[in-house]
C-alpha cells in the first residue's frame, strides 16, 4: 500500500505542474487589466503603475510563473488583489464551509442512494426497481437551484420549521448548523443520491450474476449474507469511484446551492474571483481543487484494497 501511495504521489507532481501552468498562462492570456478597477474612480497611471510594481506584473510572465511557484512550493499562495489577504487564509477559510456542507450531502446521498440500489438490484423488474429509477432520474432531471427556491416556500416560508438561509458552524453552534445544513444538503445529496443508485445497481445485477454468488446460494447461505458479505463489497470499487469523484466536485464549489441559501463557501469564493479577475485567488483555488482530486483519487485507491483485499496482490 506505501508502494501504490508512493506512485500515486509521483504522478501527482507533474499533474500539479502542468495545471498550474495551464492556469497561469490563461489568466494572463484573457484581456483586460485588473489594476484599473482596483485603482478607482481616477485610475491613476501612477497608482496602477505602482500596484503593478508591487505585483510583479511587468515581469515577463515566465519570470512571474516560476516566481509565484516558489512561492506556492513554500506554502505562500500569495495576496488576494482586490482585498490584500493571504489567498492560503481564504481558501481555508470557505473551504471549511463547503467541507461541513459537502459532508452533510455526502451523508444524505450515501444513506438513500446505496441501500435504494441494493434493493433495485435485489427485486429487479419489480415495481421496487422501476420506483427506484424514476426518483432517481427525477433527482437527476431536476435543477438545483430550482429545488433549493421551492424547499425554502415550503419548509422555511410556509411551514416556518427551517431557516431558508445562512450559515452557522458546527463547532460553534451544533444544533443551528445542523438545521441550516438540512435543506442544502437535501438538496445537493438528493442529486448525488440518484447518480449512486443508478451505479449501485448496475453494479450489483452485474456482481448478483458471478458464480461466487450462485455458490454462494447453492450453500444455502441467507440472502442477506450473500448481498452484505459477497456481492456488496465486490461492488463497492464503481462505487467508490463514483462517490469520491463526486465528493471532489462538491468541494470544487456547490455554486447555485450556495447562492441560493446564502452559504459563504468555495464555490462564492471562486466566482467572485473569476469576476473580479483576482489572478492570485483564482490561482490558489485551482491548484487546491486540483490537490483535492487528486487526495480523493489516492483514498479511491486505498478503500479499494481495504474493502476487497484480493485488489492487494495486484
């Protein structure tokens, strides 16, 4: 396992390499100067011509690149341009956010999606199965932002049993986090969910037909241990797949769920940012996005020896 951990992070250096460059180079290639919002109302050349100084904006752009990769290599991502805080602070910051929230769906989506496809899997063609696929590709159809603006009518106008906004900490405050967690992590859970049941029971009807399983039942094992104890965990590498991939993405950014109840996370972070044409924010967001797949692709791997240790001679 030390082994695949230490390849894994091999490759992993070149990729963080290129995506780096890639996101230096077409930042600079887009038009546009940022100094001139950033000067004000006067834009004066001398204020600009200063903040280009202090930003190293006048060297030429593979000096700029190598510099601010040393920077980065030393854990200083650089100032954000239109507020002058430390990029590394705010990304920790609304990264921790999104985290709480991205977990929260994480839950909701592993909890509703997996056990729905088992059951699909189990009773196929049966109206369990076809019930199974239509809520499903009902969560699939429907825009999230669209669900988050009707839950918040419902639940929070109508009802009064939720706040339809905002965001609390569950470190500071467990139960009023937890309550503002509730819809948003419906509303993005319910969507992942969906994704996890259509794998989950393709995964399973595929693993149900080996011949360990029809083995399995020839012993006379109960159904339950041949699902739970065979055919489930040989199932689980799509599924892993699958849901670090998504937890990933959540981390990326949850941009319209954010908007919509008002979350202060990643994903306000980095529109801000792309709007604002803030180089040193957009920067650091990309390259830990990319720090974040790339952890979840090297946990994919090692929950797939752990869950099936056959994997382990390979």
């Amino acid at each position: 396992m030390l082994a695949l951990i230490g390849r894994r992070l091999l490759i992993a250096i070149p990729t963080l390499f290129l995506v780096s460059l890639f996101v230096f180079a077409l930042q600079r290639a887009l038009p546009g100067d940022p100094f001139l919002v950033i000067a004000g109302e006067e834009r004066d050349p001398e204020v600009i011509a200063r903040l280009r100084q202090i930003y190293r904006m006048d060297d030429p752009i593979v000096v700029q690149f190598f510099a601010w990769l040393g920077q980065v290599i030393q854990g200083d991502f650089g100032r954000s341009l239109r507020t002058g805080e430390p990029v590394l602070g705010l990304i920790i910051q609304k990264l921790g956010v999104t985290f709480q929230l991205a977990v929260a769906s994480m839950l909701v989506a592993v909890g509703i999606g997996i056990p729905a496809g088992i059951i699909a899997a189990r009773r196929k063609d049966t109206i369990a199965d076809y019930s199974a696929s239509a809520v499903a590709l009902f969560g699939l159809s429907v825009p999230h932002f669209w669900l988050g603006i009707m839950l918040i009518l419902l639940v929070s106008v109508e009802l009064r049993w939720l706040p339809a906004s905002g965001f609390e900490s569950i470190f500071s405050d467990p139960r009023a986090a937890i309550e503002r967690l509730i819809m948003p992590a419906f509303v993005l859970g319910g969507g992942l969910a969906a994704s996890l049941m259509r794998h989950t029971r393709s995964a399973m009807l595929e693993v149900l037909q080996s011949d360990y399983v029809r083995t399995a039942r020839a012993k006379g094992l109960a159904e339950d241990a041949v699902i739970n104890r065979h055919a489930l965990r040989n199932a689980l590498v799509p599924i892993i797949t699958l849901s670090t991939i998504l937890f990933g993405e959540l981390l990326a950014g949850a941009v319209l769920t954010e908007q919509v109840f008002t979350i202060p996370g990643f994903g306000k972070l980095i529109v801000d940012a792309v709007f604002n044409r803030d180089y040193g924010v957009v920067q650091g967001v990309v390259l830990c996005t990319a720090i974040g797949f790339i952890i979840m692709n090297l946990l994919a791997d090692v929950l797939y020896i752990l869950v099936n240790p056959r994997l382990r001679d390979g």
